[in-house]
C-alpha cells in the first residue's frame, strides 16, 4: 500500500507492480489520451469548439470522431462552454446528434453554461460535485478564459487553476479538454505554465475558401497539429473539411489526407443525397443516383451505405421497365419516413408540452 504520512501518497515499487496495467490510454489513439491533460488552442473560427462537441457526441453516444475516427473509450461527458447562448449550443449539439441518427435518450451528455473560476475554492467545489455526479469520460472547458478569474498571463494563479484540474483528472480518471485562444501572431495566448501542464497540445489551423480535388467550389480546410504529446508521436493529426447544412440541421466533416479528397467528397455526396430525399416521397435507384450526381458506383454505394447504417434512408424494391412489356424488380432508396431520432424526438417533447399546456389551460 502507498504511504500516506503527512498527507503525500508514496508509491513503492511492489504498489507498481501490484497495478493492473491500463487497457486502452487513448480516447483517439495517439492524439486525446484518456484520463489525461488536453490542450487546444487557435484562432477564432478555427473549428477547434466544433471538433470537440463532434468528439463530446461521439464519446457520450458510442461513435467515432466526424463518423470516420475509431474512438476507444466511452462514457458521459461534460460540456461546460459559455460562448453563444443556450439555443446556440443547443442548435450546435443537436446537429452533431442529428448527423449521426443517435437515439437522444442514450447520448450521455450534459451541458453548462457559465463561467465556473477553478482556481476559487467554492467555484471548483461546485466543479468536483459535478464530476461526481455524472462520472464522465471527458470533460470540455470552452473558453478558458471563462475558468480563469484572474489574468491569463498571472503564472501564480494559472498554477492554481492546473493543481485543481489535477485533483479532478487523478481521483475520477477523467480527460479534461481545455479550448484556448491563439494570440494575433498565431501562438497560445497566457502564461506557459497550461503548456507545460498539458499532455497533449493541439493547434488548429484553418485555410479559407480552399479547392478541393473532384469538388464544386471553395471550402475550409482545418488541420490539427500535435504540438506536444506526453506518450505518442507529434505532427499532423487530421484535416478535416467542416460541412455545415442549415436545411439538414447537421453538422459533419469529411477526412483530408493529403491530396486524397475521397472521404471528404464522399460525405459530400452523402449530404446532397440526403438533402434530394427530403421532404418527397419520390424512391431513387442506384442507377438514379449515379446520373443525378454524375458519380461512381463505389463512391455512391460508401455514401449509401452510410446513410442506411444511420437509420437515414431505407431501402424499398420498384419496378423499371427492361424493355416491352416486361418489368423487374430493382433496389430503391428514399428518405426515412419519420426523419431523425432527434428531430422525433424534438417534436414528442412539443407535442407532450401543447398537451400538458391545454390540460393547465382547462383546470383554470
């Protein structure tokens, strides 16, 4: 057993070995450890708040990161960010939720909206009764100058704020994802001292308005770079091009490795199909689709299949014509009837609310 004289844990070489080992210390391999220090920073609009409620989604519901990343440890998470308002950050999460199809009820997600200053007593004691009341995974503190009461650069009261963090990430094992601003020259705003205490470091970039390979217009490029990691290797984590579809009510992301652009045009092709669906009762085959979009069979079946594991579309027989008299019966694809579990969901709670008001509305 660890000695505890004077109130200081001492681990001893057979406490060391008498540990399990950690099954799995990544929630993304090599890129956010779990259980770990997390630092992420860039300048505005970098799509580092949007990565991370995608990653939040995924790592309460079971998924992967942008539907593309392996994720390898789940549980609830905790999404504490003051920035916009509550229908904002309703209207954001929702549509990370809403691309995936999850079904609402099983999304272990909770969000808070002020500013909570961990390196006051009282305030982090708030802090520690929320850790211990959901048990999460992941905590996200978005922006960190909303968890700092003092200045960002006060080297003395930033070293309050990571001892605290401490305490939370060694008692609960939970990872805690700091998003931070970068100054106007690019590099993180504040005092050293959150670098140094992070294990791990990322900085998002984005390029605007750039060309895709095989893709219609100007789109943004974002770039995760890992700048520090404790236990795995730095450079490049992922680009990602963001896809933000109002009508759709989602928000996605295409993988950009390099100059290969497949994941992102395909994710591409899987929106306009699902924009083209919606809203008609209208059942289009392979062959349809193909010429609609002037795509491939490979691409279009990876977008289709996609959207039928998500519960997006369904799949029917038609029948088309071979010539003459004669028909066959062929595969078809149309909308989900009921559209997403979210937006079911969305109008359960409407409905519940119109009755409950009309049931008041009598008793008066």
């Amino acid at each position: 057993m660890k000695s505890k004289d004077k109130g200081y844990p001492i681990y001893t070489v057979r406490d060391l070995l008498a540990m399990d080992d950690e099954p799995e210390p990544w929630i993304i391999r090599h890129v956010v450890p779990k259980a770990g220090r997390v630092l992420a920073y860039g300048s505005g609009g970098s799509y580092k708040s949007a990565i991370f409620f995608d990653l939040s989604v995924a790592v309460a519901s079971g998924g992967m990161l942008m539907e593309q990343i392996p994720v390898e440890h789940f549980g609830p998470t905790v999404v504490l960010s003051t920035e916009g308002t509550v229908r904002s950050m309703r209207r954001r999460l929702l549509a990370h939720m809403r691309s995936r199809n999850v079904v609402p009820d099983s999304v272990q997600l909770f969000l808070g909206r002020r500013p909570l200053f961990l390196d006051m007593p009282t305030e982090f004691n708030v802090f520690v009764e929320l850790i211990k009341k959901f048990r999460p995974a992941m905590v996200m503190l978005d922006p960190y100058a909303s968890f700092l009461s003092s200045n960002e650069n006060d080297t003395e009261e930033t070293k309050k704020l990571t001892r605290a963090v401490n305490e939370i990430i060694e008692e609960y094992e939970c990872a805690v994802v700091i998003i931070h601003h970068a100054n106007k020259t690019g590099d993180m705003r504040g005092s050293t001292v959150l670098q140094g205490w992070a294990d791990t470091v990322l900085k998002f970039t984005t390029k605007r308005q750039q060309q895709i390979p095989n893709m219609a217009g100007h789109h943004d490029i974002l770039t995760v770079e890992i700048e520090k990691q404790r236990d795995g290797p730095m450079g490049t984590a992922f680009s990602a091009v963001p896809f933000i579809d109002e009508q759709l009510g989602m928000i996605s992301f295409g993988v950009f490795y390099g100059m290969d652009a497949k994941m992102v045009t395909t994710m591409r092709l899987r929106l306009d199909i699902l924009r083209l669906m919606k809203g008609t009762a209208a059942a289009f085959t392979r062959h349809d689709l193909c010429q609609h979009f002037n795509v491939g069979r490979e691409k279009l079946d990876i977008a289709l299949a996609w959207l039928e594991r998500d519960k997006l579309i369904t799949s029917a027989k038609v029948q088309r014509s071979t010539g003459g008299d004669r028909l066959r019966h062929v595969d078809a694809y149309c909308s989900a009837s009921v559209g997403s579990r979210v937006d079911q969901a969305c109008a359960i709670f409407r409905a519940e609310k119109l009755l409950s008001d009309a049931g008041h509305e009598e008793l008066c």
